[in-house]
C-alpha cells in the first residue's frame, strides 16, 4: 500500500470521532477513511500513512449499508456540518453507544456502571445557536452563505435547507444572503486577508421564542445599517425578533470575534429557561446549542452527584453557572470558576435573576484561581472544554479529596485521558452515561461517577526505567502536534513546527538540537506573523510552559 493508491474496501465498524475502518482484499491492515458508516463497499485515494497506519479519502459510495436511510437534508454529504444524516437515529445513538462504551471499557479499571445513552427530545431544528460562513461554492464564484464543504477550509456550502435548525433560522439565512448579494460587497477570504462580510450569527431561545441576530464584519466597507434592519425586520417569524446586531472583526483567524458590537434593532440579549431557571443569553455566551437536550444532562448530572444538602460544591468551568444554579436551590453554597471573564458576569447576572444568594463565580484559569479560593468542596462537578482538564489543574483538584466528582465530557479521547489519572490517585468509577446532544453528528455528551477509593491513603512502590520510554511526549509540557491542535481548535490558525521552535526560543523554552535552524547561515526562515505568535503563546500558557 502505498500514498495516492486508489483502493476499494469494506466498512468494517466506525469508531469515535468518525474513524471508518476499511477491509481491503490483499492488505493485512485495515484503512481509515472517514464519513463513512458500517457495512458500506467505498473507493478511496490513500492520503496518509503514519506508523503503519493508512488513511483514506473517501471518493464514492460503491454499495450502500443496509442500515442507510435517504437523509432528509439535501446539502447531506456536501455540508460539512452533519455525518450521520443517512442513517436512522436508532441507529446513530447505537452506533454512538458502542464508540463510547468501547472507549471506556478500555479507559477505566474494574468494573462500573453503563448506562447507556439517553436520546435527545428532538432530533431536528434542535439548535438554539448557528455561526454561518460567508464565502464562495467554488473559487471565484457566486456569494455563499451556510457552513463549510465537508473537508475545506475555504469553500462554502449555501443550507438553506438545513434540517438541525428550524423555518426561523432558515428565513434569516435566505434573507442575509439576499442582502449581502445587493449589496455587491465582497466576503473576507481567509487567505488574502480582504474583504468585508464574514459569519452570520443566530440565537434563538427554545423556551420564549426569542431572536438575535448578528452580522459579523470587518470595517473595509460601510453596513449599510438601515437596509439590513428593514430586510430582517420585514420577515415573518415563528417566534419573537429580540435584536439585531452588527459585530466587527479584524483579526486574522477564522472564527467568531468581537471586536466591537453595536446595537441596530431591539436589544443585544434574551433569555432562556431551563429546568425552571432563568438564563440571559447573549451573541457571545457559552450556552449549550441544544436547550431541551441540556436539560437532560444536567438532570442526568444533578442524580449523579446525589445528596447536596450542607455541602459545598465547586463548579470548575462553570461557563455561564448554568450547573451552579441548577444545584443551588439544594446546596449549602456552589462556587463556580471560569476563565471567560463575560460568562462570569453573566453567571453573577443570572444568579440574582433567579434569587440565588448562595452562588460566588471567580474569573481566571482554573490552575492558577482554585489555590485562592479560600474554601474547601465537599463535591466537585467538572465540565472542561474539548481539551480536559490540564493535568496540573486535576493534580490540584484531586488533592481536595472530595468523596465524589462528576464529570462531563464533550470529548471522550480527553475523559479517557484523565481518568487515568483520576484512578490513579485513587479514584473509582461508579457510573457512566451519555446524552446525545448532537443528533446527525458524531458528537456526544458523556457523564461519569467518581468516588473516592482507598489506594491515595496507601504508599505503592513502583519500579521502571526511563532508558526505555519515549519521554518526547513530556518534553516541555506538551508537543508540537498538541499545541498544533490546541491553535487551531481555538483560533483557527494552522501554525508549523517552525512557528512553534521560534517562539519557544523567544520565551527561553528549549528547542531540540538543530530543530529547524536554517540549513545555512544565509538561509531565509520565514519569521512567525504576531497573531499567530500570540495564539502560540496562549497554548504555550495552557499547557503550562510558560
């Protein structure tokens, strides 16, 4: 097997996040190819192999599986938004069940409690939030406004037909797009660095109904403001238009930023109710995408941690306090901790919204704040982002010795990785469960029991030799392929190695001999732009390096 070889297999299972494994005639070992579900016949171009392992392009569908179902989004395989629309969700969540259940059979020690997977309350237009792109279908071609073209980075697919957002969402995205065609405006193109129209985000809350709307540009031209109210205005709605908005964005990476918002209709907020609370919901707040489907986690979440009275509890990455104030009305006190400094202030706003006294939320880095907090947990929920929970935060965490810790997970490869450490401090896993907030995708919430065992109060001698282990992965706190990762999940900025070695030697980090020095002493490095410097440094800060 060799890089370009177009091979034909069988899709023997799909492991989690999308991972198809292909069985080809002849080949000892199996190929990964994505977007692919079990029992299909595909063709494929090998792209990679690493470590004896292929991966593949998928490039068509020779037979279909029996388990296939005809999606019922048209832009379903073009769209990049959605994997397993062509499957019944029956099916989904199984398939889903098996990946997780699999993944922790092999990540905790002893036995514990499955206990499936509770299915989300609706299975289409179950988004409260969407980020749209603006962009071309192909280059040089007509505006584009919807999500990106499954594998691209830069082409943009028009969904106007979505099927995970409902009409309301639908009759913005037509109406935007339509708008930012009169206007004959150009959208900002990732790689030159020009142009005016970047995302559209929407908002709409489940439970009241309400809207908000932003356009999100940068300041090369001039909104025509007065247009945009009137079109938006003019349309009719499910539910309730709370504001309209126009956000600008400057910087460089791909993503979300606000660097100005100004108010052009109604209000730049609403609320939400969950589980009989109040939440005020703004462009930029952490919120979960699936309103109905939260508030089956966090029932799922309040039963597992169990009795609450008199005890104090720590809610580390507590977003908006959405889990605080859920367990406030049955703790002693609930302190939560969050690095986004706006989710804090939501968090205090929202507490006092729904007569909570018994709440305090602190602004900072886990890391660095739980050593200031002035208090010790009798139970500890965590709910980390994607990455997990920085080892030398969980070392901290677990030194409060709380008899029992939920956690939540959006990422089961990161879960994986810090149960190991969790177990071995001394931590038992009790119980598991998953909730499936993301229908027609591979994504999926995973919630976990632990209680405190009895190997921490003991002394285990334990022999090895550091001449056999590969220590690269432990070598200046973390490697180069995760802070790569670590970059792009958080700025969406691609940066190379030899970004990477430049600012470590800035921040007096050591560099491997001759790692990426040039060739010569009249060689020309290209030197690392300043964002892309800054957005190093941040990982860099993340994974304590610096």
């Amino acid at each position: 097997m060799k890089k370009g070889q177009i091979l034909e297999g069988y899709i023997e299972r799909v492991d989690f996040p999308n991972k198809g494994f292909a069985v080809v005639e002849d080949e000892e070992k199996k190929v990964i190819v994505k977007n692919t579900v079990p029992k299909q016949k595909v063709r494929f171009a090998v792209n990679k192999i690493r470590k004896g392992q292929a991966e593949g392009r998928l490039l068509e569908i020779l037979e279909h599986s029996p388990e296939e179902c005809q999606p019922a989004c048209p832009h379903f395989g073009a769209c990049g938004g959605c994997t397993y629309q062509n499957l019944p969700y029956e099916k989904q969540v199984e398939m889903k069940e098996a990946q997780i259940h699999a993944m922790m059979d092999a990540a905790v020690d002893g036995d514990y409690i499955w206990e499936g997977v509770k299915e989300s309350p609706v299975r289409e237009g179950y988004r409260n939030k969407m980020e749209f792109s603006f962009g071309d279908e192909y280059k040089d071609g007509p505006l584009a406004l919807g999500m990106h073209k499954r594998g691209s980075f830069h082409d943009i697919v028009n969904v106007t037909e979505c099927k995970i957002v409902d009409e309301d969402f639908r009759r913005i995205l037509k109406a935007v797009l339509e708008f930012a065609t009169d206007a004959g405006l150009p959208y900002y193109h990732r790689m030159r660095h020009t142009g005016f129209f970047r995302h559209l985000l929407v908002r709409k809350a489940v439970r009241t109904g309400e809207i908000l709307i932003d356009l999100v540009t940068t300041s090369e031209a001039q909104l025509d403001e007065a247009r945009l109210v009137e079109k938006l205005t003019g349309l009719s709605y499910d539910g309730k238009l709370a504001g309209i908005l126009h956000t600008t964005n400057n910087s460089l990476a791909d993503v979300v930023k606000d660097e100005g918002t100004k108010i052009l209709y109604g209000q730049d907020y609403f609320y939400e109710e969950l589980l009989g609370l109040k939440f005020k919901i703004t462009p930029f707040s952490f919120f979960q995408t699936n309103s109905l489907g939260a508030e089956v986690l966090y029932e799922a979440a309040r039963s597992y941690i169990g009795e609450t009275k008199d005890k104090v509890i720590f809610d580390l990455y507590s977003g908006t306090g959405t889990i605080a104030q859920i367990l406030a009305p049955v703790a002693k006190k609930v302190v939560g901790v969050e690095i986004v400094e706006e989710a804090v202030e939501a968090a205090k706003e929202n507490a006092a919204l729904n007569g909570l006294d018994n709440c305090t939320f602190w602004a900072g880095d886990v890391l660095k704040v739980i050593d200031d907090l002035g208090e010790v947990p009798d139970l500890i929920v965590l709910d980390p982002p994607r990455d997990g929970v920085h080892p030398k935060a969980l070392e901290k965490i677990i030194d409060f010795g709380v008899e029992r810790m939920v956690y939540i997970a959006c990422k089961p490869t990161s879960l994986a990785r810090d149960l190991e450490l969790l177990q071995g401090r001394g931590y038992q896993v009790e119980r598991i469960g998953c909730v499936d907030l993301f229908p027609s995708t591979y994504h999926i919430e995973t919630v976990v029991l632990l209680s405190k065992g009895e190997v921490d109060s003991k002394k285990i001698r334990v022999e090895f030799s550091l001449e056999d282990m590969d220590m690269s992965e432990f070598q200046d706190g973390a490697t180069y392929p995760q802070i790569k990762e670590y970059v792009l999940e958080h700025t969406g900025l691609k940066v190379s190695n030899l970004y990477i070695s430049q600012i470590k030697r800035k921040c007096g980090i050591g560099v491997g001999k001759n790692y990426n020095l040039p060739k010569s002493e009249d060689s020309r490095q290209p030197q690392c732009p300043p964002e892309k410097e800054k957005a190093i440094r941040e990982a860099f800060k993340y994974f304590g390096m610096i």
